[in-house]
C-alpha cells in the first residue's frame, strides 16, 4: 500500500519540517497490522515526494481481527471467519482504512496541523499533489470526484483494468487517484484520513462510538459543509445508523456556527426573529413581530382543530410556552438540531418543576430536519416557525421529504421572513438578511412558489397570509402558509430524497 506526497512549494524540501520526517532518512513504525515506512522517492528544493508505504503483515492482521475479537469490545463478529480469506486477500496491496490509521499514527502533528519548525508553512495553502496509486473504490471513479473536488482538489482517477492483456474483462474495483490542488497539508492530510476508507467501504476495526469524535476533529472545517457529508458520515461510521444519525445532527449542530458557546448566554439571547425588531416600525397594536407571529401560528393551529403538535425546530421554545398553557395540546412535542436551544427550552418550560401530568404532554427531541424520523409520525399538526431559511436551498427537498413525506402530519404551519420587508428596517443594511444564520430569505413570489411545489408534489393545499402591517408595496414582514394534507397516505415519493433517508 503506498502514497505520496509531492510539493513544488519552495524550498519543496520543507515538506521534511512539516511531516517532521527528515527526507534523507528511512523511517519506520511497527504498526499492529505491519510495518509503515516513510522515505522520499525526491528531494530537492524544486521538487520534494514523500513515500508513505505500508507492509502489512497477513499474519499480523488476522491476528489484529481475532484479538480484538475476543476482547468483547466490539460486537461486529469478524468478517470471514477462520477462512482463507483472512490471510489471502486484497488488504496487503490496495489503500485502505489500514492506510488511514498509519497516516495517524506516522504523521500525527501534521495532521493536526503541527509544526514546531514551520508553524507559518503549516498554515498557508501550499502546492500539493497527492498519490494513492491502488485506491479500493466502491462507486467507481466518479464517487472520488464527488468527495474531493469540493474540498478543492483536482481530480483524476484512472479505472485499473482487471487484467491489462484483456480489456473484455473491463475494470476493477480499484483506481489510481491523483489529487493535485493547493491546500494546507493538514486539511489535505485530514482528507485522505476521512475518504480512504469512505472510498474503500469496509472498515477493518470495530467502530466504536468514539469514532464519531474522530470523524469530527479530522472533518473539522470542510466535513460539516461537504456536499456528500451524509455519505461520508454513513459510511465512515460503517452504516451504524444510530451513529451515523448522531454525527449528523453534531454536523448541523456545528453549522449553526453563530450559536453562542457559553449555555448561560443563550438563556439571554434573543429567539430567532426577535432581533429583526431593532428597527422595526410600530407594529399592529404595538406588539413586537415575534409575538404577533406566535399568535398568527396558534391561531391557524387553532383552527386545523389539531391537538397533538410538533414545533419542529423548536430553539428556545417561546412556543411551547404558548402552546402548554392551552389544556386542548395533550402533546406537544419539540424538536430541534441543536442540544442546547432544547436545554434552553427545557429551562424555559421550567419541566423540573412541573406536575407529572403536565410534565408527560410535552415532550422534547434532538433531531435533524433533513432526517426521516420514525418518531414524528402521526401528529396532528407540525410548526416550522422561522426555521426553513436556516438551511442551506440544496437541503430543502430532504426536508419537505422528512416532513411532508415521511412525518405527514394533517396541518403543516411554516412562517418565514418575507425579504421584500427588509427595506423597511432601518437598522438592516441593503442586501443583508434579518439573521446571521439565514441561508436565505425568500420573496413573496418565491414563497407562493415553494408552498406551492411542495403542496402539489405531496397532497396538500396551501393557504398563504401575512403577519405583522401590511405595507401596500412590500407586504407584510412574515409570511405564514398553512398546509392542509388531500391525499391519503401512503407517502407520494420525494422528487429529490438528498440524504434523507
Ligand atoms: N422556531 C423557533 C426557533 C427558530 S430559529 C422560533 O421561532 O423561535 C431556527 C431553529 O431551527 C434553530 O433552533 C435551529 O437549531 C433549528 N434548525 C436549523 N436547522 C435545523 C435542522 N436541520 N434540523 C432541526 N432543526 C434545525
């Protein structure tokens, strides 16, 4: 198994400080599986390779499988058996989750982005070309582009044919990757450390739960924006679902990056949609905007007769405050992404203090609205209030699948800021949205246009109305649609499922 690492950055022979590996000698590791070696094929100031090339031992790895086996750590039982194939078989030749854990352990400050000689090299994106010459591939070469040319590497993988003397065999599993871009050598480092064994499929250890906080520190910076972040989640941790599913929602959690990170400053800090009110005009009856939305919510909830809810997104939870003190909601369910706007709502509802009675009608939930949740079925009535412009536009169809698909409740309530109104804030420069976290804000045109789409593709009919002064050129500062389902279950299918699953 082999790879290398090339730069033209000069003196390229810095690559020596930054792998903290001296290019003029041969380095070696034992490693439980074989023996790691680093050496350099090059080395000049022009043009300087890293080799790094590992010899597993067969013996070693089987040996490696039945130990950690019979340690009753893990539950996975061991793959082949006591078969041949333990001893005979590809993990000797092909890059693998075995290269990934000696990248690891041979290159650990690099990764980390460590330099005691370098410490400003480290940090700046430098010239880089990368090498795995035998790359396990599930999902051919085009999955390769799909995972690297996001992070902003040049992509070429080349099918190795199964047998060179015949083409009618076609190709195997493996191709021969080369990534060329300019990076830091850490977040290229940290790349490879994820997507080898995304690539290969098949990890060859048991996959604890602690992997996820590997997963996390290695993603750091690139994983939770990734395009295919679902995929490589899922397959990093092996489809354990239930990991998976917790990476996840850490991911989304991470992307909600203007949270506050002390949990006693979020007690204080305004919901979503209070700030928008710095400079806003008298509203209706001078009531601030997110309370006047609250009530046009409770209102159309109110109406659709519902009395099991969920507030999907639920943050702080200046809804379920509203919502437990009317005795007709014998549920009401809260969920959001982030654990600690659940903690804050935890506090706010006072549920230590509540009778038990009331205590069992509210019930609050980690969960990602770009996941199919088993537990959101069957409901009444579901709220997105001021939550769909927090996620990114390319994420929308795994949520309206995950909520009008798959959760379907009868009424669907969904308010959003209407951009045509932010003229009318003084405090909000042109262009700029009502909230740092907002993805987007959609015009009314564009609102009618969603509602509609989503209405028709899964049997709802759409009712659209404003909240707040109704300004005669740009409309009302929220929008409220409200969703009644037409067609009967079974679940039409989603036109476009992203990652929901
Ligand atoms: N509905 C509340 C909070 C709105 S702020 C109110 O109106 O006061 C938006 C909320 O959506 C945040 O709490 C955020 O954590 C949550 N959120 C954003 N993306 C999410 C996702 N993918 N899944 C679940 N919740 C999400």
């Amino acid at each position: 198994m082999l790879i290398t690492v090339t730069t033209t950055h000069q003196p390229a022979t810095d690559l020596g400080y930054l792998l903290v590996k001296h290019p003029d000698r041969v380095h070696t590791f034992g490693m439980p599986t074989g023996t790691a070696y680093v050496v350099y094929p090059e080395a000049d100031t022009e043009r300087c390779t890293a080799a790094l090339l590992l010899d597993i031992d067969p013996l070693a790895l089987s040996g490696a499988r039945t130990r950690r086996g019979g340690s009753g750590r893990g539950g996975n039982p061991t793959p082949d058996g006591f078969t041949l194939g333990q001893y005979v078989n590809d993990r000797s030749y092909a890059a693998s989750s075995l290269l990934s854990s000696a990248l690891s352990t041979v290159f650990r400050s690099a990764l980390r982005g460590n330099s005691k000689d370098r410490p400003e090299l480290a940090a700046t994106a430098i010239p880089l070309e990368l090498r795995v010459p035998a790359l396990r591939c599930r999902g051919g070469a085009e999955l390769t582009e799909k995972l690297f040319a996001p992070l902003g590497w040049t992509v070429t993988a080349v099918p190795i044919p199964l047998d060179p003397s015949r083409p009618d065999w076609g190709d195997s599993r493996y191709v021969d990757l080369t990534l060329t871009g300019t990076l830091r050598l850490a977040d290229a480092l940290n790349h490879l450390y994820v997507l080898l064994p995304v690539l290969d499929d098949a990890k060859h250890y048991w996959v604890a739960p602690d992997e996820i906080d590997k997963l996390l520190r290695a993603g750091a910076g690139w994983l939770a924006e990734h395009p295919e972040r679902g995929l490589i989640t899922r397959r990093y941790l092996a489809h354990r679902r239930a990991l998976a599913g917790a990476a996840l929602a850490r991911l989304a959690e991470q992307r909600l990056a203007d949270e506050p990170a002390d949990p006693d400053s979020i007690v204080e800090a305004p919901d979503c949609g209070a700030d928008e009110e710095a400079g806003l005009p008298a509203t209706v009856d001078r009531q601030p905007l997110a309370a006047l939305r609250r009530a046009a919510v409770l209102a159309a909830l109110d109406s659709s007769g519902a009395t099991r809810v969920l507030d999907l997104g639920c943050g702080g939870g200046a809804l379920l405050t509203d919502l437990v003190k009317n005795r007709r909601y014998t549920e009401i369910v809260g969920t959001d992404v982030s654990s600690r706007s659940l903690t804050v709502a935890e506090r706010r509802l006072r549920l230590d203090r509540l009778p038990p009675r009331q205590r069992e009608r509210i019930k609050l939930w980690q969960s990602a609205l770009t996941y199919q949740d088993d537990r959101l079925r069957g409901y009444d009535a579901a709220v997105l209030m001021e939550v769909v412009e927090h996620l990114d536009p390319p994420r929308l169809p795994a949520l309206e699948a995950a909520v009008f698909g798959h959760a379907r409740p009868e009424t669907v309530v969904v308010t959003t800021p209407n951009v045509e109104y932010n003229v009318r804030y003084p405090g909000l420069a042109a262009g700029a949205f009502r909230h740092t976290d907002h993805r987007f804000e959609w015009t009314r045109a564009e609102f009618a246009d969603w509602t509609g789409a989503v209405g028709a593709h899964y049997g709802y009919a759409v009712t659209i109305s404003g909240v707040g002064a109704d300004d005669p050129e740009v409309g009302s500062p929220t929008q409220l649609a409200v969703f009644t389902r037409t067609a009967p279950n079974p679940t039409p299918q989603p036109t476009d499922l992203g990652d929901a699953r």
